[in-house]
C-alpha cells in the first residue's frame, strides 16, 4: 500500500471521528491494508466508543505487537481487559505499563500525533481498580495511596474521591484514553496530499494601461524609449489619433488633451459624440469629431510625431522635500505641552496672536481618555472618559477577536505591585477612577471559564514563573490565579486560562478585600 494513500486513509478517518461518525471512521480505517501502531490504535479506539470490546481488545494485540514499549497501548488495554472483566490480564498490563513508563512521572505523546499526556499515578489508579474488583480493598487502599504522592495534574480530587469509595466498598471505574483523543497523521504529510500550483497565475503588478487586467503572454515587440506599443491586429489600421484642436474636460471621466497631442483610440463605440482615449497614461473621453487619423498630411505638422511612434509615459512624480526640524531657538519660543509655561511667541505686524490656553486642551478636559491596554502585545484605544467597565471590555473584546466574558481587565493602585480587578466592587464605575492626564492603563487578560473545579479566592502574580516540570503552572506578572487547592505551606494549585497545575505561593499576591470577589465567568 502507498504511503499517500494511507496518510490520506487515516485523515479522513481522524475528521469522522472529529464528527464522532465512529461507523464512517471505521470504513476508512477497514480500507487500510497495511497498518502501522498508530493507525491500529484509532481502530480500538473506534471500536470502544462503539461498545465493542472484543473487536477493541483484538486492536490493541496488534498495537502493542507492532511497538512492544508502547505504554499508552498497555494503559488503555487494561481498562479494556477490566470491560470485559479480564481481571488478571488487565493487572498484568497496569503492571507493563509502569515498566515501559520508566520512572518517568508523565509521559506526553503529543509529538507522536496523540494529544494526551499518561500520567504515572493514572496507571496506579487503574491497578487499584482491578483490585478493587478482586475484592482486595486494602491492596486497592495501599495503591491509591501510592499514587496520591506521583505528581501530575488532576490527581488529588480523583484519587480523594476513589479512597472514600473504596472505603465504602465501592468498585471503581477504569481510566481510559479520552474518546476522540486518537494518534493523528503529522500536519506536514496531510497538507502534502493538496495539489499544489507551483507556476501560479500571471497577475499584473503595474501598467500604464488604466484598468489593464491581461493575463496572457504576448511576444515582444520593439519599443522605443518612454513609449509603448499597444497591439493592434493584423489589417488593422493604426489606433493612434492626432488632436484637431484642444479640449478642456467638461464633465466626469473626461480628458484635458492640448492640440497636436498623439492619443490612442481605446474604443470609438459612439457615446454622445465622444470616444475613448489614452493619453498620457490616461483613459478618458473626448470629443469625436476632434480626433484625426495619423497620416502623411499631419506628419510635418509637430516635431514630436517624428520623435517617437507611440503613447507617452505619465510624467515623473517628484517626492516632496522631507519637512525640517525647527531650530534649538524656534524650540525655546513654543509653549511647553504640558502648560506649565505660558510663553507668547513673536509677533509681527500681520500675524494673528491666538490664546495659548485654548491650544493645550488635554484629552480629558475634550471628554475623551486614552488607554493603554498590556495583552500579549499592546495596544491603545481613546473612548469617552465616561465608558463603564463593561463597555471598555466589550470593545477590548472585539478588537482582540475574543469573547467578552473571557476578558478580564485589572489596574494597578497607586503603591501597589498588585492588579486588581475592574468589577465595580471597589466603587470604580468608569475610567474616571483610572484616568490621570488623560490616560489609563489597563492590563488584559484572557480567561477560560473553569468547569466541575471549585475555586478557593484568587491572586495575581507579582513575578513571572517558568515551569520547572510537567506539573507546574506558568504566568506572567500580574496575571490573575485561580486557587483551586493549597498543597502545603510554600505550593499552591492553581487555574489560569484552561491550565492547571501548581507553582510556589511566594510568586503571587493575595489581596482579600479587592480580589475575592472576583468574578471567575
């Protein structure tokens, strides 16, 4: 079997199983002839989410034949073997699986195409399980124990609950793979599979033309310095016009051409007397009955009919000249921006003196503030000094392309390092409470509602924090923390735009009288 062929097989199987259409991915995958571990793995994951466990197990034989060091493939047979009350098989493989994990806390398999991160303590949690099921609570007890101190994310809620079950002599369910979390060709070979036009389109770039939109190639033809020849067919007789007498436009779309002039005749289709022209490297219209074939008879009429046989270019634009920058004296003479200095220019005999007060209105006496919004980039905005904190996140929102319950906006008080929450809770209603001089600062900050995690209070980072393993949480100075969990006296666990994991307290700060209150939408 082609390699292309099965790259394009296994995408259109991954896009059904994206529409959870589990039959129509497996027809896709039935049509591989020749599987490799990944694609295997789709096909038991398929076969799970249809209830059939036999079929699923039979998969995961040949993904774990095909790469014997797999511990995902062990992982998620375990909890099949558990389906279909296979107990000691499933014990065996929690037990491969923690071998092939090699002391390794977490194992992300994001680089082989499945975006799923195996923690250590998930494979304790599964062999508790399966003792669970033998009626072996204490051995069950022991493990659970065992994996409350792996580190990982998610761990101490799931395994708090599982201790209370097993203490009531609760069976527990397996843990598996997330439905829809399969092994993905790489991007690169399924943007291969597109044809590509390497040639592309002819496209024109510029011509003296207006409205000039050929596409086509057409042979070189000998031209003259600053002209061009347009193309006439064969028998044809010359399109290019001498001008009787001047004509000064009159109206719309219309050409000032001086007498003489060489113009070439775009289209003599009768238009209230005018045709079309170009001239210059302009089209328009004139006058029909003005124009007149180029000829014997008006060869010696102007020399420049004998300079050249064609349209002229459009004269040369001149940039203007760069503006100067006023003197270090002219300089001393202007009053100062912020009008702290009222210095009355010069004046002569015919200038007009205009009050300098009236020419150093701030933004916010106009009514207007402009804010300073820190994102991942900046940016600025000038709303009226009057918008409420609602309608200054809704315009945030829109610029950034964001939903606007995902924004949270802080400020910073004056002496303080910490940002605190604009909500209206600390009797700030508008800018007017932030503005100074006709400005704000408003630092931005997008947040993922947390779902099925009960938040403690909240904080804000005083420091960045880098994460030093798998399990730890990154920010960025003055992002604001969900406290989910306190571990101990130096580490807390905690929520920031869909990512949880821990960080040390010391980095962030906790305001309790402005941050508690703090919405979590």
């Amino acid at each position: 079997m082609l390699y292309i062929e099965l790259i394009k097989l296994w995408d259109e199987a991954v896009r059904a199983i994206d529409s959870r259409d589990w039959q129509s991915a497996l027809t896709k995958l039935n049509q591989i002839t020749e599987h490799n571990c990944r694609t295997m793995f789709v096909v038991a994951s398929t076969h799970i989410a249809l209830g059939q466990v036999d079929l699923a197990i039979e998969a995961l034989d040949q993904v774990i034949a095909k790469d014997s060091c797999l511990a995902v493939g062990f992982f998620q047979r375990s909890a099949v073997h558990m389906m279909a009350n296979r107990l000691e098989e499933a014990l065996a493989d929690c037990i491969w699986a923690q071998k092939f994990m090699r002391e390794n806390p977490v194992i992300d398999y994001k680089q082989l195409g499945l975006r799923y991160k195996m923690y250590s303590w998930q494979v304790l949690y599964n062999a508790a399980a399966v003792h669970s099921r033998l009626q072996q609570w204490d051995k069950a007890r022991e493990i659970l124990t065992a994996a409350s101190q792996e580190r990982g994310a998610g761990r101490s809620n799931l395994i708090g609950i599982a201790l209370e079950a097993i203490s009531r002599r609760e069976v527990l369910e397996p843990l598996l793979v997330p439905e829809g979390e399969v092994f993905r060709p790489r991007k690169q070979e399924v943007d291969q599979l597109k044809p590509r036009d390497f040639l592309g389109e002819a496209k024109v770039i510029t011509s003296l033309i207006p409205n000039d939109d050929f596409r086509g190639f057409d042979p070189l033809r000998p031209q003259k310095p600053g002209y061009y020849e347009p193309k006439v067919e064969d028998g044809q007789d010359s399109r290019y016009m001498i001008m009787k007498s001047a004509y000064v436009a009159k109206g719309a779309g219309e050409l000032t051409v001086p007498a003489g002039a060489e113009v070439f005749l775009y289209s003599d289709d009768d238009k209230d007397g005018l045709a079309i022209v170009i001239y210059d490297g302009k089209k328009g219209l004139v006058p029909n009955f003005l124009l007149e074939p180029m000829g014997k008879k008006n060869k010696g009429k102007t020399k420049r009919i004998e300079l050249a046989n064609g349209i002229p270019l459009p004269p040369a634009l001149n940039p203007p000249n760069r503006p100067q920058a006023p003197s270090q004296r002219s300089l001393e003479l202007l009053p100062s921006y912020a009008g702290a200095t009222h210095t009355t220019p010069p004046t002569t005999g015919n200038s007009t003196r205009v009050p300098t007060q009236q020419a150093q209105t701030s933004p916010q006496e106009s009514g207007s503030v402009i804010v300073k919004v820190h994102y991942s980039y900046t940016m600025a905005l000038r709303v009226p000094l009057e918008t409420s904190f609602r309608d200054l996140q809704d315009k945030i929102a829109e610029k950034l392309g964001q939903p606007a319950m995902n924004i949270r906006l802080r400020h910073r008080r004056n002496g303080t390092r910490a940002l605190t929450p604009l909500n209206g809770d600390d009797r700030l209603d508008s800018l007017k409470g932030v503005a100074e001089y006709g400005r704000a600062q408003i630092w931005c900050q997008n947040e993922e509602p947390l779902a099925n995690r009960a938040i403690l209070y909240q904080m804000v980072a005083l420091y960045d924090y880098s994460a030093q393993g798998p399990e730890d949480l990154e920010f960025s100075e003055g992002d604001t923390i969900d406290i989910l969990s306190e571990v101990n006296d130096e580490w807390l666990e905690g929520h920031i735009a869909g990512n949880i994991g821990i960080f040390p307290r010391s980095f962030a700060h906790r305001d309790t009288d402005s941050i508690s209150g703090a919405s979590t939408d």
